[in-house]
C-alpha cells in the first residue's frame, strides 16, 4: 500500500501533546487510507484523528472534530442517540453500528452507518477505537420508497378506497422527492374531463379550480398529458406561454407553483387513466432521479385506480348476481363436508327464511324441512357426504306460519385430489310452479271429466231421440188397435194394418238398438293375452295425477300367479280406469276420513281372474244395485252413469260379469273374467295362431 | 160444432218429420172422429191450403229445416192463431231461447199415451172456440 503524502491532519495530531508521534502518525494514515469518511480515537473514546473526507464532508476540521467535537455534525435529533452509542461502544469494548444523520457542510442531511471497530491490545482490551461512516441515504431512500410502495399495493389489494390510496401515494412521493407537492387527476366516466383525485399538500383553491376541466391541450398539463398521452413538462411557469387561453398558468403562479411536471397514468393495457403531477414552488426540470421515481408512481397509480375499477365492476357484477338470484328465486350454496361448513347466498337465506347473519348448519336447515321428509333428507345428506354424487331433487320447507314451500335443488360434487368433497349448489323456489302445475293438472281432469260427461250426454240424448220415435208410433198404432177392437164392428184391416205398423216400428227401434252395439264394438276388439295386473298398473300410472290432486290412496293387493285372460287389453283397461275414477268421485266429499281405495286381484279355482276396487266413499243403496249399470241411472249429480252399464257391456262382451256391492264403509266394484287357459274351446286352435 | 162446419175447422194437422209418427196419429184421430192431415215439414205445411183449415197442430219441436217453434212464431207473425200440442223425443229439450214459449208444459214425450193425446187435442180445440 502506498504511504499517502504528510497532510496537514497528521501535523495538527503532531500538535497534540498527549500523543506519541510516531503512533499518531500511524493511526493517522490509517485513518487516511480509509476509503470514506472516518475517524479514530483513544481507549476512552476521545477522537484524535479524522481523515480528509470526514472533514470535507462534515465541514468540521480536526481541531473542531477531536474530543467530544465531532458530535456537533450529527443532525440534532440525532445528537444524543450518537453519543450514547459510542459511550456504549467504550464502556462494552464491542464493535457496532449505528445509523446517524450528518449535516453536510452544504447544509443538507444525508444517512450514515457508523461502523465502530476496536484496536485489541495483547490482552484484549480495546486500546484505540475506528469509526467509519458509510453513506446509506440512497439506500434508505430505497427502502423507505420500497416499504411505501409495498404499503400502497396492501392498500390496493385490500381494497381500500381510491382516494385514500392515491392520497398516501401522493404523500410518499413528497417525502421521497424533497421540496415537491403532488398531485393525482382521473380521466371522468365521460371521458372528456378530469377530475380531482388527491393532491394533499396542493391549495384547495387551486385543485378546486382544476376540477372538472375538459380533457385537451389548452386544459393545463394535465389535461394535455392525458390528452395527449405524453409527459407534459413545465420548468419555469412564469416563462410558459402555453395554457394562455385557460389562464392555467396565471392560477398555478397566484398559489405559489412555479414549475409542474404531468406525466399520464397508463393501465396495463396502455389505456390513460388520469395524470400525476409533481409542482415545485421554484423553477425545476426533473433529474433522472425524479424520472425514476414518476415512473413508479404512476406504474403504482395504475395499479390502484384499475384494482379499484375492477373491485367496483366486481362489485356490480355481485350486487347483479344478487339481483338475478333475488328476481329467479334462485339460491347458491357451498357445502364443504370435512370440516363440516356450510355457505349461503343472501337468496337461499331468504328461501329458507334464515337469519344471514346466523351460520348454516344441518341441524337449522333441519327446523324447517317438512317433517315427513325429515328422515329422507336425512338419509340423503349421509349417502351425499359418503359418496359425493352429483346431487338433484325437490323437497318441501314448512315455513314458521305454517305456509310450505317447494324446492328444486341441483348440487354438484368437486372431488379435491386429497380426497374431500365439496358441492356447489342452486336452491330453488318453485313454489308456484307446483301450485300452477297442480291447478293445471285439476284444470286438465275436469276437463276431461267435462268433455267425457259432454261426449256422453251428446250419445245418450241422441239414442233417446232414434229410439222414442219408433216406439211413439208403437204406442200410438197399438192403442189405436185397441180402440178399433173395441168398436161394435171391429174393422179388421185397420187392426192388421195398425198390427203391421207396429211390428214395423219395433224392428226400427231393434234397428237403434243394434246400431248402438255396433258402436260400443266399433273397433272390431281385438284378442290378445292380457295379465290383469300388468293392465292394472298402467291403469294407476295414468290416474296417478287425479289420485295425487284429490289426495287419494290407492292400495293395492294384487294376487300373484294370475292367469292372463283373452280380450281387448284397452277395452279392458278403459273398464279398470272407470272403476277408479268412479272410486276417486265417490270419496271426493268425504272430509275427516281418509280418501283411501284398495284395488285386488286374485283368482280362484274356477280359474277365473277377478279384480275388485273398493272405496271408502258413501256406498250406495242396496236397493239401488240392480239399476247401477241401467244406462241413465246415477247417483252423482254430474255423472251419465253411462260408464258403469258400457264397463258392464264390455266385460259381459268378454264373457265375463260385472257386480257391485256396498258396506257401511263404501262401494266395492268387482270384475271377474275366465282365464285364458278355458280360451279358446278345445276345437279351435291352439292360442298363437288365432 | 155441427152446425157450421166451415166456420169451424176441426181439421188437425200433423207436422212431425217422423214417418212412425206421421202414419200413426192422423190414423187414430181419424179414428175418433177427427179429420187430420200430416206434414213432415213446416215449410210444406205453410204452402199448402190447409193453413187456414188447421183448428189445431200436433207439432213437433225439434225438425231439420223448420223447428216447431220457429214455425209457430212464422204463424203468428202471419196472423195464424192456431192452437198447438208439442210432442218431442228429447228427454231435455233443446229448444232455441224463446221467453213466449212457455216449454214442455203442453209437451208430450214420446212415446206418449193415446188418451194423453186425444186430451191435448180436444184442450186445444176447445181453447180455440172459447
């Protein structure tokens, strides 16, 4: 190492008394050497030498340095702190470090790191002291700008509001550019002007007047920046001859702002979202420094303002999401199974008629199921939390007036790779869709009943008129015969004539008569093997509707190992649905006691095949029997009894019979048919091949 | 009633699109001292001269081209005052809304008594002499 040139420190230490030469002269090149500024002093902590840059920095020399004197270019807060950690280093013997604010000989502050390193004698104790001061401030800076910058984006990523972000935005750019006061506009929804953000140490009177102006060149640099999406720099504004017509620059001057520096803030994607500016009270042109630092602000200033723009969309988007589920009486859910945890939309919460502000669990959504679901939806929470199958399925809610609801539930199972399952569901009120589709399926039956009780009548009015005119030219022309029988002369050619006229008419009523049969057989029926029971269950699945809606119970016993029977299937089936539905009008006064049937079937060892249908409907008089399958005999207001004597017809037709009997506690109904084995006769063929 | 024939028409016709019926009565009011004729229409029966010999029409209600009472309100309107007897076939008469008719009070249904008949008429008539 070169031994640097004698320096006028080294003859000033030369000065001291109390110092040997020949070791000042080397602890003073040693504190020469040291790239930056340092300082050394004796065992008790006394400085006696400082190097050039100690005093070119500090402004203080040696003379004003030694001693305790070097504490006086310490910033004044940070005096007492300086002292104390060097009296700690002398009195402890360790080394240690301590970050201090010199005063420049400029007069500005800058951050140090003191370093203080001990000189060990042979026995280990310090004899001599080093100090050297590292310059920290750019590094400090960093930090403090990155701690900012850090501090910013928290506040963006939880979302707190713009202008409280912009606001802290603009705050920290002052504290890292000294003597600059900031300010934030936005580009408007309209799109053609700015508007007022934050600008913390900015005259209100002159943001006031920036408000709202319009977005262009002559709007001032903002306006222009964000224009023209470039940076707008003004040095000197009492020099500037743009702006003229706004009079921008006359307003900045009159609140004390001499220089301004618009730089437009871009989002990701590049678009202008509004413009920071820096203003000084003094002419200023940005340094590389302050670009750097524009840079970032604005590159923050984006991010805050489109997380804002995204977070307010967000919230839209949730509030019409809520909206939609609100109008579409629809409802989300997240049931997560382990741990168990159950989530709700505010809409399912209303379903339910919850508190939202209660947490979910089974055992509330449990005090509003309708008890005779209760165990059902029990069972399918289990099997849903074992197996994790896609969940779809309507239940009922009974609600604390007692009014009961409909719910369509569709849930979808997620699997996570570590084996829990979660589903994802929509609840549904379909309340009153159940209610129109019942009104409609009553709507539907009535009519039917209507078209068929119309249908009939129609036929019934119509057979009455064809037969009543025969039999009125009977009645006539065999009173007339009686008559002439009568006369003294009984005039024999008009009795035969009127005998002729007669015979006539009744083959013309047998005519009517006959034409009716053909119409019951119109479709020549056809022949086939029928299992009564197998008819008897299709029968149920098509009056199932009207047992539902009635609030019927349909039982059935039906007996096994029936022999099938020959016939026309429909035609049978027809003679089955009129059995229930005459059993279903039957109990339909009934009010206190159960509407409940029961169909049969068995058969016996005749081999005939039987099925019965029994209600528990008022019954009718025994008296009455013989004339329920009469053609025009009812005993329901509505009813043709027409059905009862064509089910007759038709079972009779398929040699079979057709009785009814009443008990005090309703009317049973009971067909019975040969089976099919005693079909055909011996002398015809073998079934298959009829 | 015999004393001037002419002036008092006993002539009952018969208007029934039913050829049972058209047969059978005329025979039996003949045979009770009646002249009767039959119509199987009111149209024919309107263009033939027994329109101002009819004392009494046995009329049925419901017939194709011309009902019974349309027939009656056509003789009215002409200045026919000719007593009637219904007769019908229907059980529940469909008959076309008409406040002045007053229904199956004086309606027989068919098949209907001879005695039930001849009572009718002999009604009618007199109602058209008093």
């Amino acid at each position: 190492m070169d031994v640097p040139a004698p320096n006028p420190h080294a003859v000033e230490t030369d000065a001291n008394p109390d110092r040997v030469s020949d070791r000042d002269d080397q602890v003073d090149r040693t504190v020469e050497v040291i790239p930056g500024p340092a300082l050394s002093a004796d065992e008790r902590g006394r400085v006696d030498a400082v190097n050039q840059h100690w005093s070119q920095l500090t402004g203080l020399g040696p003379e004003a340095a030694f001693g305790h004197g070097w504490y006086d270019a310490a910033h004044q807060d940070d005096d007492e702190r300086l002292r104390e950690f060097w009296q700690a280093r002398v009195r402890s013997g360790e080394p240690g470090t301590c970050e201090v604010r010199l005063r420049r000989g400029d007069g500005h502050v800058r951050r140090y790191l003191l370093r203080a390193v001990p000189q060990l004698d042979r026995d280990g104790r310090p004899s001599r002291w080093f100090g050297q001061f590292d310059d920290v401030e750019e590094r400090r800076q960093a930090e403090l700008l990155l701690a900012g910058e850090k501090q910013l984006l928290e506040m963006v990523a939880s979302a707190h509001p713009l202008p409280e972000i912009l606001d802290t935005l603009c705050r920290l750019a002052e504290e890292s550019a000294p003597g600059c006061l900031c300010s934030i506009v936005l580009i408007a929804a309209d799109g053609h002007h700015i508007e007022h953000a934050a600008a913390p140490s900015l005259p209100v009177t002159f943001t006031a007047a920036i408000d709202g102006r319009a977005i262009g060149e002559d709007c001032g640099p903002c306006g222009m920046a964000t224009h023209l999406n470039l940076q707008i720099v003004a040095t000197d504004l009492a020099r500037e001859t743009r702006w003229q017509d706004s009079q921008w620059c006359t307003l900045a001057l009159r609140h004390d702002l001499r220089a301004c520096w618009s730089t437009p803030i871009r989002s990701s994607a590049g678009r202008v979202l509004g413009a920071f500016a820096i203003y000084f009270t003094e002419p200023a042109a940005p340094s590389q420094v302050h670009q750097g630092l524009i840079g970032r602000f604005t590159h923050i200033a984006g991010i805050a303002i489109e997380g804002a723009s995204r977070e307010a969309a967000l919230r839209r988007s949730e509030s019409f999401l809520a909206e939609a589920q609100r109008l579409s009486l629809t409802g989300s859910f997240l049931w997560r199974i382990n741990p168990p945890q159950i989530l709700w939309s505010e809409q399912t919460y209303r379903i339910y008629g919850l508190d939202p502000a209660v947490p979910v669990t089974f055992e509330l959504v449990g005090t509003r199921i309708h008890p005779d679901e209760a165990a059902w939806f029990a069972a399918l929470v289990d099997t849903a939390s074992r197996q994790g199958d896609d969940l779809e399925f309507e239940h009922r809610l009974v609600m604390p007036d007692g009014s009961v609801k409909f719910l369509h539930v569709v849930a979808h199972a997620l699997h996570s790779e570590t084996g829990h399952i979660e589903y994802l569901g929509a609840v549904q009120d379909v309340t009153e869709r159940r209610r129109a589709d019942a009104v409609l399926g009553r709507l539907r039956a009535e009519l039917t009943h209507v078209s068929r009780m119309t249908t009939l009548g129609a036929l019934s009015a119509s057979i009455a008129h064809e037969v009543s005119q025969p039999l009125a030219g009977i009645v006539t022309n065999a009173g007339l015969l009686l008559r002439i029988l009568g006369d003294e002369v009984p005039d024999l050619d008009s009795t035969r004539e009127s005998a002729q006229r007669i015979i006539r008419d009744a083959h013309r009523a047998s005519e009517v008569v006959d034409r009716l049969r053909a119409l019951f057989r119109r479709a020549a029926p056809s022949s086939e093997t029928v299992d009564l029971n197998d008819a008897t269950t299709e029968v149920l699945a098509i009056v199932a509707p009207e047992l539902q809606h009635t609030g019927t119970t349909m039982r059935t016993d039906l007996g096994v190992d029936m022999p099938p029977v020959r016939g026309d299937r429909v035609q049978l089936q027809q003679v089955i649905m009129n059995l229930l539905l005459n059993a279903i009008e039957a109990m339909g006064t009934l009010e206190g006691r159960p509407r409940a049937a029961i169909i049969r079937s068995g058969h016996d060892a005749a081999r005939r095949v039987w099925l019965s249908v029994e209600d528990s409907g008022p019954g009718f008089d025994p008296a009455h029997a013989d004339r329920l399958f009469n053609t025009f005999f009812t005993t329901k207001p509505g009813g043709m009894g027409v059905g009862l004597y064509v089910s007759r017809t038709i079972i009779e037709s398929h040699g079979g019979r057709l009785t009814a009997s009443t008990h005090s506690g309703g009317a049973t109904f009971t067909l019975s048919l040969p089976a099919e084995s005693n079909h055909p006769p011996p002398n015809l063929p073998p079934k298959g091949q009829a | 009633m015999t004393s001037t024939p002419r002036a008092q028409p006993h002539l009952v016709v018969v208007i029934d699109d039913d050829e049972s019926v058209r047969e059978a009565v005329p025979r039996l009011l003949a045979h009770c001292g009646y002249e009767a004729r039959a119509f199987a229409s009111g149209l024919t029966f309107l263009a033939s001269p027994d329109l101002n010999e009819a004392g009494c029409l046995i009329l049925d209600v419901a017939m194709p081209d011309m009902t019974g009472p349309a027939l009656q309100s056509e003789l009215e309107r002409r200045g026919h005052s000719i007593p009637i007897v219904y007769i019908t076939g229907h059980a529940s008469t469909s008959i076309p809304h008409d406040p002045d008719w007053d229904g199956p009070k004086h309606c027989l249904l068919k098949p209907f008594a001879d005695q039930a008949l001849l009572d009718a008429v002999t009604r009618a008539l007199t109602s058209r002499r008093s």
